[in-house]
C-alpha cells in the first residue's frame, strides 16, 4: 500500500465534494464517492444510517461494484445499530488517500429496500486538477 | 513607434491597464489598429456576464459554445478573467477555431483548482474588442457524475475607444508620429 506523506501544509490544489447519499439495500459492493480521473480523493467525513432491523457493520475502501465483498478495506468497519447513526467528522477521519481515479467503495453487513436500507453519505476531498 | 510596457496578466487583483487619454493598439487579423481611450469603467462579476453552459454527462465535453456575457460595444474593449463556479475545466478559444492558452503539450484550462494556484485569475486574463472578438468555450466535465450547470464568470474593465484616424497617425512625411511612443500594446491576440 503506498503512503503518502501529508506535510503539515500541503498546498496541492483540491475541492470538497460531496455526492448524494447512497442507499445500500442489499450486502454488496457499492459507489460512496466516484472519484474524478486524475485525482486522487480522502474522506473527510462520514454519515451512516441504519434503517435496517439488525445491526449493520459497514465496510469502506475499494472494490468492484456489485461484488459480494470488497477488494480492499481501507478503514477498519463500523458498526451501526439498528435505527441509529454514526457519524465521523473530520477531525477523528484519518486521511488515506485514495489512488488516482479510484472510486471509494463501501459495503454493508446488511441491507433492506426503502426504510430498511443502510444509508451512507462521504464528504470528500479530491486532490489533483 | 517604440514599444511600451505590456501590461496584460500582471499578478494581482485585476486592475486597468489603459488610462484615460493614452493611446492603445492591438493587433487584429494580421494589422495595427489604434484608439485613444476616452474612459474605463468595471464589469462586475454579476449575473449579467455568468454563462452557464448547462449540463454535461460524466466525461463529456461540451461543444465549443461562444460567451454570451464576454460582449462589447462599437469602440468598445473588455479586459476580463475568468472563473469557473462548478467542478468543470473549460477551455478557451478566440476566435473559434483558435485556442488560447495552448501550447504543443495541449490546450491547458481552467477548472476549480486554477484559483487555488492563480487567486486572481491573472493567467486568465483576455481582451475582447467589439462584439465580433467574443472568447469561445468548451466545457469538459472531468467528474464521473453528471453535471447539472457548468458555469462560467467573467469580471473586469471596460474601455471605450476612440479610433485614431490615420491623418493623426503619420506626420506629412508619412512616419509614424512620435508621440504615439506613449502607445500601450495588447499582447494577447484577438483573432476575428
């Protein structure tokens, strides 16, 4: 795994995004932020809902969408309870940077449709031009 | 005719390079042309000249769509920057089927990123002459969603111009007068 160095002041150019939150509604891979080409991105907060009855243990890092697992785990995993939320700001985040162009996935331990489902929402910091 | 001082791209807040009674020549399509400037006022950066170019898909271009905020006047110059307000990279042309900012490696652009290592725009920095000079863009969304806008601002000083005739730019032997040693040029090229 490369590692990059983050002096403390890094002058690269970058922008703040965040896409719309995205519902998991079954345990599989899925798109938490669709990384621009050429950049490379870092998660800087992190939302999670668990609609679902059980509780949801949410997996993030990289992967092939529609995949029953991850292709890596970059974060250590979250567990959710039932009918709660976990939300991580900035300053407990870790900064990984994601490789250029990579997509940061996530995954869910469980899933469900409508109300049931395990909501995630990333905001991101895309580095690069 | 001496050369003055180019002014143009100078690093800082955008401010005017042509005061009022100085004389200022540009080249167009291959030939001199010479105004005396009568004044300057300020485009603010307003809804007015904001173009919003309008959706594109996730690693689309738009096709190259001429400004519709970048516009002046009979005798009329626009010195402006430009900015970008969404996560696009636009690339510039003047006239159409020119492009600036150009150079072997490619057409490099503006995008978000261009005010983080330019804050004020000074690289950006483009001359309109009249409505017939207006800048050209194609907006590329590098993302990998669909963009809703892709928008595009503009700000910065307007002249108005007075032609010089050519009674008032050769003496009766036919040289140049020497007093238009105290002519500003406009290095960037304004093609038709």
């Amino acid at each position: 795994m490369a590692q990059r160095q983050t002096p403390a002041t890094d002058l690269r150019p970058r922008i703040r995004k965040a896409q719309a939150a995205i519902l998991l509604v079954d345990t599989l891979v899925a798109t938490l932020h669709d990384t621009t080409a050429g950049r490379t991105a870092r998660l800087k907060k992190l939302w999670v809902y668990n609609g679902n009855a059980a509780a949801a243990v949410v997996e993030i890092g990289t992967g092939v969408v529609g995949a029953a697992a991850l292709t890596n785990e970059r974060y250590p995993r979250l567990r959710v309870e039932p009918g709660l939320y976990e939300f991580v700001p900035e300053d407990s985040m870790p900064s990984f940077e994601f490789d250029t162009g990579q997509d940061i996935a996530v995954r869910s331990s469980v899933g469900g449709a409508g109300a049931a489902a395990v909501r995630v929402m990333a905001e991101v910091e895309e580095i690069g031009l | 005719m001496e050369l003055t001082t180019i002014t143009a791209h100078r690093p800082g807040p955008i401010s005017p390079i042509l005061k009022p009674g100085e004389n200022v020549a540009f080249l167009m399509q291959g030939s001199w042309n010479f105004y005396q400037v009568l004044m300057h006022e300020p485009l603010q950066m307003g809804n007015a000249i904001l173009q919003d170019i309008g959706a594109i898909a996730a690693g689309a271009a738009s096709a190259i769509t001429q400004s519709t905020g970048v516009r002046a006047d009979t005798n009329r110059l626009l010195q402006v920057r430009f900015a970008v307000l969404d996560d696009i990279r636009v690339a510039v042309f003047q006239a159409q089927a020119s492009a600036k900012f150009a150079n072997l490696a490619g057409h490099t652009q503006i995008s978000l990123m261009s005010a983080q290592m330019d804050p004020d725009a000074a690289l950006t920095e483009t001359f309109a002459f009249e409505d017939t000079h207006r800048p050209w863009f194609q907006v590329t969304n590098p993302t990998g969603v669909n963009v809703a806008q892709s928008r595009i601002i503009a700000w910065g000083i307007q002249y108005i111009l007075d032609p010089l005739p050519k009674s008032a730019l050769y003496d009766d032997a036919g040289n140049i007068r020497k007093d238009l040693r105290a002519t500003k040029v406009i290095a960037s090229a304004m093609a038709a």
